[in-house]
C-alpha cells in the first residue's frame, strides 16, 4: 500500500481538466463522491474539482505547500470551499503558510498518524514521580492517545516502591483504609479483602507523607499535558488500594464520572502504580483493560510498572492471592460547569448515541452523520456500553467473583437483567458484529476486502479516545468530525456511500449489515444514489443466490444462526446453511444453562453453559452447598459452604459422624450437625443408678448407655463399709466402693488397737490405735521407764520417771541444790541434793556456825575448834607476842570485840610454845580477822571464822 493519498477538492465551478491527469477510476471515484455531496441547493453543484496527493509527514500529518493550493487556486479559480477545508485541517501559522491535512480525513485505509504533541516541559525539581517524566515519551504518549491505554515499566524506582509500600502497610495497620465497595458507598456491594484509602481520610496526610506530596506532583501531569486533549489537566486525586490476597477483585467498571458530589470535575486520565516486588503469575492480581474494539489486554501489576489509560475505558482486577498494593492518580481537567448526561445506564445504543449527540458537554456531535447505530461506534463515550454487551459473561463472572455480602445476588440480577435489555433493544445484525469486532481486531490489519476487521481497524484507528479541542473553528472532536464530516465522509469508501457498498458484499455477514442498513442510507444519499447501491447490492445478491445455489437466500431456523460464510455455502437447510445456537442444546451434567449464551454458536457445554458448582473442589472444612449443586459458579466463595466438619458442637454435644462431610443449612449448624450425649442425660437415682463419667461423650443417651449402679446398693466385706460419700458413686467393687474400718487393720508397731474406734473408718495408726510407751518420747526431765512398754495412755507420768533437775528447787533446808544431778533419776533430797554441813555430827571440834551455808560433810569442812567462838570477832590478838616470860604474865591486851563492839581486856600468858600468847595459850593458828560472811562454803579448812 502507498503512503501517497489524494485529498478531492470540492467546489461549484466546472470541473477543472486537472482532473484529466489523474488516472480513469480516480476520477470516477472522485465523481462518485462528489454525487453523494449535499449540495445546498440544486444550482449550487459541489463538483470534484481537484486532487491533491498528498504524503504524511513523520509526524503523521499531511503537509499541502500553500504554493500547491495557491497554483490549484489560479488554475480553477473559485473551486475550493474554503470553510469545509478549514474544517478539515488547520492553517498553521507559520511562515511555512503550510496547510496541515488532519490525517483524519485520508482514505480510511492509510496507516494511522499520530497527533503533534506539545514539545516535552522541564522536568519539576524534587517530584516524588520525576522519574516518570522521561518514560512519557513521544512514543508512549502516541500510543496511549490512539490505544487509549499504555504500559510503562520501571516507572518508579525500586527504593521508592519500598518506602510507598511501606506508608501503605502502616495506613492499614492504624485502620486509615476503608473496605472497599464497588459503584457507590452507600448502596454497592463489598469487595472482599481490599482496602482503600485517600488522602482526606482520618490522618492518611500524616502517616503517609510521601503520597501526601504527590497530589501536587508535577511529574505527571505535565507530561500528560503534551497530548492536546489533555492540555488542561490541572490536578489529581490520589487513591490507595491495597488487596490481601484471597482470590480478592475488582469487577468490570470505568472510573469515568466527577471526582466530588459537588463538582463536574471530569477525570481525563487514570494512573495506575502498582508496588509488587517479585510478582510471579500464580500471584494473580492482573489488571484486564477492555480497549475494544481490540481484544481484551492482562497486564500483570509488576513493581514499578504503571498503566495509563482512559477513565471510560471498562477494566477489572482479577483474583489475586498475594498482598498486592497499588496506587491510583485519577487525573482531572478544571471543573466544568456542564454535566455530563448519565449514557452508562441506557440499553439501546441507538438511544444512547442519539442521546450523546443531544448532550452539550459530549463532543462528537458530528458523528450524527453515521447511520443509527452504528454511530455508536464512533461515539468513545459508549464503549462502555458495547464493552458490557460484548463481554456480558465477563461482567457477570467478574462480579460474581469480586463482592461479598448479601446485596450480590441483588446486583447480579441487576448486571443480567441490563444484559437482556441489551440483547432485546438492539437490532441482532448489529450485536453480532461487535461481538465480532475484536476478534477481527486481534487480527492483522493488512487484508482486503473489507469486512469487520477493517471496520474495527476503522474504528480503532480514527476514533481516538480522547479528542483534540481547540482546533480553530470547532467545538467538538477533530477526528470523529473529520471523519463524519459530510464532505469527508461521502468521499469515505468505507462509509456506505453508494460505492463504497460493493467492498462489503464480499462476505455474507457485512452483505446482512449493508442490507440492513440500507433504510439508514437514505438520510445520507441523494434518492437516486440509495436506489443506486440498493440494487446493486440486492442484485448482486440475487444473482450470487441464484447462480451458486447458495444458503443466501435461506433463512435459518429458530435456534440457528446463518454460518459465517453463509453466502457461499451451497445448501438450503438448517444443517447446510446453518449453526446450532446454545438455544437448542441442552446442559450436560455438572452444567448449567445459561440464557446469555441462547445466540451464541455452540453445541457443547463448555461452549453454551456454565459449569456448576458439582465440581468444585471445596478447601477443607468446606463442601459444595447443596443448593449450588446445580447453580453455576466457579470459585469456592460461589459454590462452598461450612460442612459439619468445621462447627464446634455446645457444651454436652457431639458431632454427627455420618454428617460430618455434609453441609449444613445456614444458621443451623448445631441443630444440624451435633446430637445430645450422655453428658445431657439424668439417670434414675431411685433405682441406685448415676451417671457413668465413661459415658459423657456417648450419643443416644439411656440409663442403660449412660449409667451404672452406684456403691449405695453395694456390700463391702467384713472390716470395710461404704463410706456416704461414696453411696451416689458408680462402683461395684470393693476397690471402687469400700473403705476400711479401724475393726479391720492392724495396728503398727507401738500401737494397741482401739476398741473404741473399731466401727470408724481408717486405716492408719493415728487414726484407728493407741500409742504405747514402747513409742512415747519422754520429756525433758523424765527418762523412760522400764518395764512400761505395753502401757497406754501414754504420758511422763506413765512411760517416764523424774530426773534430779526437777527436784533441784526442793532442795532447801539441810539441802542444797546440787546440779551435778541433774541427769541422775530420783526424786528425793538424798539423792537429788547436796548435803550441807548441818547435817554432819563433827568427830572434834564443834560444827561451825550456819552449817547450812556449806555443803559438806567431813570436819574439816564443817567443825571448829570450840574455842573459835570466843575469839571469833577479836582483833589484835598477837599483842602479847614479843613480850619476854617476865614482862609477859604482867601484861595484858585490849581486844576489840566486833560483833559486840566492847573491848575485852584479856591477860598474856607465857605459853607452851615458849612465847607469850594471850588467854590460855594454844596452839591453834590464828589468821587475820574475817567475818561475817554468808553461804555455804565448800571445801574450806576449818577455821574459826
Ligand atoms: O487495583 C487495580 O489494579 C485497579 C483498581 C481500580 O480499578 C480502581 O481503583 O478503580
Ligand atoms: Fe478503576
């Protein structure tokens, strides 16, 4: 295919003979297309007056010299209509004077051109997502703009990634994110296991500063900025999302709509960052964008990665199993005061595109030049609606799958029944040609003749999701206009023009569509030109029916739908011309019908119905529910439900063994799942029964299962009895029932039995005989008795006799205390106590004064000379002894009685010794005055004292 195309002018005056130079079917086709020109008035003749071949230029634009229109200009003077030139490209001005040609209005089958983007900004200083700046490049900048989606890896820095997750992990720790819910707060259903958050939450600013600064980073919007459409992108909002894993979702939706109840602040353009070190298929958690008309796109949420595309365009999060975090920038243009019209919830896209074209803030007005409906397909604000009738499985899965909660089955309804509504308001032609559509885009784009793989190509190639505004003279979409432009779009091969039919006839389905949409054409053509390409067309038909014998001209049957090559198969039968729909077939087992699929072609049960929950492996403790045996379902919170296994049964409860597999009906696990045991039975005391503790978990509770006799009715042997504790115990043997009595044990060494004790229980010493001396402990000052030991009542008294140390005390009198006795038995003074002098009859001499004061009993202990008691208490008795025999008899000596005081005059004498003594001489020595002491004392020599 050249890159050269030709641009047919347009005007009133002859046609000019530069036409002549062109090739015969270029100037036919530039006749044609002129034909099919409104023309103002019949006088006012649009003609083909020129071509101008044309070359895009790198940037996809095509450059028309001034200098070449200015010479076309000369050469047929009045023949351009200058307004609807306008309307198709934009003056630049430069000095150049070029004529830039939007690419839109090229033949539809040129490459696609990308749009001048404004040349790249600065990157900001110090932004948290300057390092995207750079990856915006022209390249991915185009590719978002024409596929309204676009991958960028390695955004993000992997230190950045850490420190965000780590923000994000913190929200959740301090319970700043919300469970997330689908379509709105207050009346959608949860999203199980995901968790979200933004910046006005609770204290999210100050437990995640990082994304605090990021809702006026630059880094993003500026380059976003270089794509015309969204020159004004002002600001961003930012949304924190993180999934725990557990299969959680998001189901198919758009982030289209206002960002605020109050505001009409529109978001243009959504970021997804996504934060997953080492993400690995099994984790799950891809992100699937539906671009249609291209097939739909899995994108795995790697770190670092983001993902740029089209709020309207439909996405979903599908089951993940790891934590997975992800963050959005929802970025928005300046508030605007016009609201959007609600198109989301229509069902007929025929209504829907009308009531685009009617709605002020939408801007592809211009589309209402295209037949209804498929001007919908050139409308992007409906591509949700197509993306929800193509995909209607998807969507119920999807939702199926992503929610809790009891308002699921409520919203599932809701999602089939808006399915159906579309199935019934739209013509059948038109919905089996978008369902064709992205298979056909999937495919390579090269191929010719025309069929609904160009039309997707058409589609995806020339309306752009997001419009070019500001191009001078015009309020709505460049392309979309330039496409639908009346001028642009008669000169359209693929349009429907009359010449453009013929391509179509080439396969059976598009001869149905042109067919169908023939009534459409008239509003397009002149009279003459619909009549034209109708018959041609209905010839052209009639004659491939007649002369192939072709399945053309047979109608299936109901159930049926013609095969896709029906008009060249060669039949006239269901069987030859046809396929079975789902409508006909019936489930097999471990299948479910399901009325989405009646249209489709299918005839097995993979193709035409759901499977059910029959088959699903269910995670321990868990089974498929009974009433989903049937129902489709395809993951485990579908179609599983709590067996028996998992419930723990009430105090006195045990579990059912044959139900433990079985699962039980909601809110009656215990009812369902446990029986009463022996532990809730009462056994009949008056028949000696009680419960048998062996028998607590036994089921089918009866006195037979659940008690035995209890010990009252039972009879212990001689020496034991039941004791009253143990009459109302289970027993039936000694060991279990009896305790001994005192008349039946023997006592221990030491011990007499008691015969007092012998109806008393026990069987110990203590408790049962009586001590014996044999075991007694005397005292302290008692030693044991002999001869005592079989004595009872034991006591000092009885089993000990006394020791001396108790007897000290008394000795008294005559007696002194003598502790050298102490240990010695007795019990009398004799033995016990020291005898004092008082008690010794002296051989000589007379017993010294206070005998009783000294222990003792020999003479020198206890006698005195006689005379002691007269010198006892005199001094100076040695006053005669230096006296010579003659002075001595003459002398005398004073002597002081002490006890009396009075002196005694007593005379010396010449004694026997031979010196001169007082009184009678004697020979006893005289110590040194000492008296009147007191005591006894022991072991003295005796002396007068
Ligand atoms: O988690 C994702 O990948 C997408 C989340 C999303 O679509 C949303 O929050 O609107
Ligand atoms: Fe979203």
């Amino acid at each position: 295919m050249s890159d050269t195309y030709w641009l047919v002018l347009l005007g009133r005056t002859t046609p000019s003979n530069l036409l002549d130079r062109v090739g015969l079917g270029m100037k036919m086709l530039a006749t044609d297309w002129a034909k099919s020109a409104p023309q103002d008035s019949a006088a006012d003749l649009f003609r083909p007056v020129g071509l101008i071949s044309v070359r895009p230029a790198a940037t996809g634009w095509c450059q028309v010299r001034d200098q070449e229109l200015r010479l076309r200009r000369v050469a047929s003077e009045a023949w351009l209509k200058a307004e609807s030139l306008r309307q198709v490209g934009a003056w630049a001005e430069d000095e150049d004077a070029a004529f830039w040609l939007d690419p839109g209005i090229l033949p539809v089958l040129s490459p696609a051109a990308p749009r001048t983007l404004a040349p790249p900004a600065d990157s900001p200083e110090s932004s948290v997502l300057g390092s995207l700046g750079p990856k915006l490049s022209e390249e991915v900048l185009v590719k978002l703009q024409q596929d309204g989606f676009v991958i960028v890896d390695n955004a993000l820095p992997d230190t950045l990634c850490a420190m965000l997750r780590g923000e994000m992990d913190e929200l959740l720790e301090k319970g700043q994110m919300w469970q997330s819910q689908s379509y709105s707060q207050d009346e959608g259903a949860a999203h199980h296991d995901i968790f979200e958050t933004s910046l006005d939450f609770r204290q999210v600013r100050d437990t995640a500063p990082t994304f605090d600064r990021m809702e006026t980073d630059q880094g993003l919007l500026q380059a976003l900025r270089r794509i015309p459409a969204l020159s004004e992108l002002s600001m961003q909002h930012v949304r924190l999302q993180i999934n725990l894993g557990n299969g959680g979702c998001y189901t198919m939706h758009t982030d289209s709509g206002v960002l605020a109840e109050d505001s009409t602040q529109v978001l243009l353009a959504t970021a997804l960052f996504y934060l997953n070190d080492g993400w690995e298929e099994d984790h799950g958690g891809e992100l699937r964008l539906y671009p249609f008309p291209l097939p739909p796109k899995r994108i795995a949420p790697r770190n670092g990665r983001v993902v740029l595309f089209h709020p309207r365009m439909v996405h979903e999060v599908l089951p993940n199993f790891r934590k997975r975090y992800c963050f959005t920038l929802w970025c928005a243009g300046a508030p605007v005061n016009s609201p959007t019209e609600d198109v989301d919830s229509m069902t007929t896209f025929a209504a829907a595109a009308a009531a685009c074209e009617a709605g002020a803030a939408l801007p592809n007005a211009a589309a209402s030049a295209v037949p209804l409906p498929l001007r919908c397909l050139f409308l992007p604000e409906l591509r949700p609606l197509l993306v929800r009738y193509v995909f209607r499985d998807c969507e119920l899965q999807s939702a199926v799958r992503s929610h809790v909660g009891p308002e699921r089955e409520q919203m599932l309804e809701g999602i089939h029944w808006y399915h159906q509504q579309m199935r019934d308001n739209n013509p059948d032609w038109f919905r089996s040609m978008l369902e064709l559509l992205p298979a056909a885009a999937a495919d390579a784009a090269e191929e010719i003749p025309v069929g609904p793989k160009q039309l997707a190509w058409l589609m995806a190639q020339h309306c752009h999701w997001w419009e070019t505004p500001g191009v001078k003279g015009r309020t709505s979409s460049a392309a979309a206009e330039t496409m639908f432009d009346q001028h642009a779009y008669n000169g359209d091969i693929l349009c429907f023009g009359a010449s453009s039919l013929l391509p179509f006839t080439g396969g059976a389905m598009m001869r149905t569509v042109v067919s169908l949409i023939g009534e459409h054409v008239q509003d397009l053509m002149s009279p003459q030109a619909v009549a034209e390409a109708t018959s041609l067309v209905l010839q052209q038909i009639s004659e491939e029916a007649v002369t192939d014998g072709s399945c053309h001209s047979y109608a299936c049957s109901d159930g049926w739908v013609p095969k896709a090559n029906h008009g060249d198969v060669p039949g006239s039968s269901d069987t030859e011309c046809c396929q079975r729909t789902c409508k006909l077939f019936t489930c097999g087992s471990g299948f479910v019908a399901n009325v989405a699929y009646a249209n489709n072609v299918g005839a097995s049960s993979q193709q035409c119905c759901d499977k059910t929950c029959a088959g699903m492996q269910c995670p321990v403790g868990q089974h498929v529910a009974p009433k989903m045996l049937n129902v489709a379902g395809t993951t485990p919170e579908d179609c599983c439900a709590e067996t028996c296994e998992s419930v723990v049964c009430e105090p006195n409860y045990a579990k059912i063994a044959a139900r433990k597999e079985e699962v039980h009906p909601p809110g009656q696990s215990q009812s369902f799942c446990c029986e009463a045991t022996c532990g809730l039975h009462t056994c009949d005391a008056a028949r000696s029964l009680a419960q048998d503790p062996k028998s607590l978990q036994l089921t089918e509770p009866s006195d037979a299962k659940c008690c035995k006799s209890t010990c009252g009715a039972f009879s212990c042997p001689a020496g034991a009895k039941v004791p009253a504790s143990k009459e109302r115990k289970v027993g039936s043997s000694p060991a279990e029932c009896c305790d001994t009595l005192c008349g039946g044990y023997s006592c221990g060494k030491g011990y007499q039995a008691d015969p007092l004790k012998a109806a008393r229980f026990g069987n110990t010493d203590e408790v049962c005989c009586r001590r014996t001396c044999a075991i007694y402990q005397c005292n302290v000052g008692w030693a044991p008795k002999k001869n005592v030991e079989n004595f009872v009542d034991v006591g000092d008294e009885i089993c000990c006799q006394k020791k001396c140390v108790q007897y000290q005390e008394k000795c008294t009198g005559d007696f002194a205390p003598n502790p050298d006795a102490n240990e010695t038995i007795g019990d009398t003074a004799d033995v016990c106590c020291s005898g004092t002098c008082a008690l010794h009859s002296c051989g000589s001499g007379v017993l010294i004064p206070e005998p009783q004061v000294t222990v003792g009993a020999i003479d020198e202990l206890c006698c005195e000379d006689a005379l002691c008691a007269d010198y006892r208490g005199k001094s100076l008795v040695d006053g005669c002894n230096a006296l010579d025999k003659e002075k001595c008899a003459a002398s005398k000596v004073e002597l002081l009685n002490t006890r009396t005081n009075k002196t005694d005059v007593l005379a010396c004498a010449w004694g026997d010794l031979d010196i001169c003594q007082v009184g009678r001489p004697k020979t006893a020595r005289l110590e040194g005055p000492s008296f009147g002491h007191l005591g006894p004392r022991q072991a003295q020599p005796a002396s007068c004292v």
